[in-house]
C-alpha cells in the first residue's frame, strides 16, 4: 500500500500519490445483497416508466380539509368494563 509522505492530504491529491484502497472480501460480501437489490428494483422501475410512462398519482395535489373530525380517545369511564374482544365464556372455562 503506498502511503503519502506529504503533511497535507491536499498536497498527496495534487502529487497523485493516495494509497491504493484493496477492497477487503468480507464487506464486498455484505454489501454485494444490497447492491444487488437496489439495481433490481432500479431496473424494474425504469421497465414500468419505460413501458407505462410517469406516475399519474396525483394524491399530493389535494387539498387537506382542516375542518375533517379527528380522532378522539375513549372516555377513561370505559377503562371498567372488559375490551370488546375480551371472551368471558373463554374465561370460565379456564377457571
């Protein structure tokens, strides 16, 4: 591996001199699925481009309505009784 025996890495850039970088087995060997996925999903995205054209989705071009109800939590008077999904004749049977 060549090292730079310049002060500056600046001064290594201009003279040309940067170390060689050997690329190490085992990260080419971790990072190989991930390349390998995004150029397939890279490709398979230009084919549906290529083949049916731009997006047409338009969902950001509606307006949000401000004045929609929200959500609202449950009262904690509920909190007593069982949930809905609560089996009480599961319940005897265990007992």
């Amino acid at each position: 591996m060549a090292i730079c025996d310049t002060e500056s890495i600046r001064d290594c850039i201009a003279t040309g001199s940067l170390p060689d970088i050997d690329p190490h087995p085992l990260v080419i060997l971790v990072l190989a699925p991930f390349i390998v996925i995004f150029g397939w999903a890279a490709w398979v995205e230009f084919r549906r481009w290529w083949r049916y054209g731009p997006s047409q989705n338009r969902r950001s071009a509606f307006p949000f309505d401000e004045d929609a109800p929200s959500y609202e939590p449950p009262e904690e008077a509920d909190a007593e009784r069982p949930p809905p999904d609560h089996d009480q004749e599961q319940e005897r049977r265990n007992d």
